[in-house]
C-alpha cells in the first residue's frame, strides 16, 4: 500500500486518543519535557508530525516548531488545534524535503523512522535532518527494538498486545527486514476494524551507522524519555545523535 492509502481520513481520525495510549500524560509529558530541553532558546523541526501529538504541546511550552508531513488527512487533523502562524507544516517526504531556516533540534517519534521502507530512504532521513542543524544541534529517534528472539524458526508472526477489544500482532520478513504490524479492533459483533502499516526495522548498531555516514555521533541512548538505562531487555530506545559543534 502506498502512504497515502495508509495514512488516510480513517487513520488520522483513529490516531488521536486524548488522555489515553499514546497521548496519556505518563507517556507524552517525559516526552515533551526532554524535547523541550534539548531545544533549549532554538527552534525545533518533528519529521512526520502527523496530528500534532507531541508538537501542539511543545510550541505551548514555548518552543518554536516546524512541521515535515507527507499525509493531508493527518495535517487537517492538525489544524484544528494549531493553525499555520502556530505551527508551520512542509508538505511531503521527511527524507527529502526542505524546511526553511536552521534548527537546534531535529526530532522523529514513535518507530517513524521505520516507515521509510529501504535502508536507503533512512539514511537519507539522516542526512536531512543534518542539512537542517545548525553546527551542535541535535536528531532525536524514539524507535522500538525488533523483537525477532520472541521469532521461533518456522514462525513468521508474534502477537505484542492482547487486551479486551484489541490484539495487536507483527509479521516478518527477515530477509528484508520488513514488518507488518496489524492492530485488530472488534467488539461482541463478528465484525472486526483492521488497520496495517508496513515497516523496515532497525538495529541500534544499524541505526548509529546511519548516523555516522550522515556526520553524526551518538550522545546518549535511553530505554525510554525518562532516562531509564538502556539494556538488552529494553524494549525500545530514545537516542539522541549530535551534529559535531565545529563541523
């Protein structure tokens, strides 16, 4: 499916859920508070801002932010809580396009990265987003970890959430580090609502090579936006990657 297909009304309208998942305090507020301090008095650029999950509150703490975007719904969605005088959006591909100006902080949440489908497209998102840093500035990567020790041999799938109303499960294709995430919602009806959405998966070591031929170095990584140490049992991972001050 092409992103457009993806990330269409449908999704954008699922992607928002006040309070809870993604967008509950516990979860956005560590996040937006680390964002926040790595800005510092520079302005802030989110590649795939989406509906402004992690931007609206950002530019209300005071940081000037920019958006890259490639889907129109998730951008509609946006704009009913923060016009384009608030929060400027570019329209197209966070691994080629241009935003104006320079920026200390430039930032891609939630496993985004993984979206772009070839190693190719994500070491081009690398390189972006050192065209737009000024000299010390900072590209910041939440990203999950690939679960594939929880992968027996013969076995192309594994089921990652399981509540009432929800399963959640992941198919591989390890030969090219592809995933498939499906998220089945139903209900006491036999009618159940299916939503996928294609990845290439990453490896951390992968991930600071990718970095390294952009021109980055690696500053710190952290299990989550708390601060937590990353381990081997870790989940995923905040890192943080530094354009050098003198280059």
């Amino acid at each position: 499916m092409e992103p457009d297909q993806i990330w269409d009304v449908d999704a954008a309208q699922r992607y928002d859920t006040p309070g809870t998942g993604m967008f509950a305090p516990e979860v956005l507020g560590p996040t937006v508070d680390r964002l926040a301090e790595l800005a510092g008095d520079g302005r802030a650029l989110e590649f795939a801002i989406g509906t402004g999950r992690v931007a609206v509150p950002l530019a209300e703490r005071g940081v000037a932010v920019t958006g890259i975007e490639m889907s129109l719904p998730m951008i509609d969605r946006l704009r009913t809580k923060a016009d384009e005088a608030t929060i400027p959006v570019i329209v197209g591909d966070m691994a080629t396009v241009l935003a104006p100006g320079k920026y200390t902080l430039v930032y891609l949440v939630y496993n985004t990265i993984s979206n772009l489908l070839t190693q190719a497209e994500q070491v081009a998102c690398f390189r972006n987003a050192a065209r737009h840093l000024t000299p010390g500035g900072r590209f910041v990567i939440e990203l999950w970890v690939p679960d594939l020790r929880r992968l027996p041999p013969g076995q192309q799938a594994t089921v990652w959430g399981s509540e009432p109303g929800y399963i959640g499960l992941d198919t591989y294709d390890v030969l090219r580090q592809h995933v498939v995430s499906h998220h089945f919602r139903f209900d006491e009806s036999r009618q159940a609502q299916l939503f996928r959405s294609p990845h290439r998966y990453i490896w951390p070591a992968e991930l600071d090579l990718m970095a390294q031929l952009a021109g980055f170095e690696l500053e710190t990584r952290h299990a989550d936006w708390t601060g937590s140490d990353f381990t081997a049992e870790s989940r995923s991972h905040v890192s943080v990657y530094r354009i050098p001050p003198d280059q």
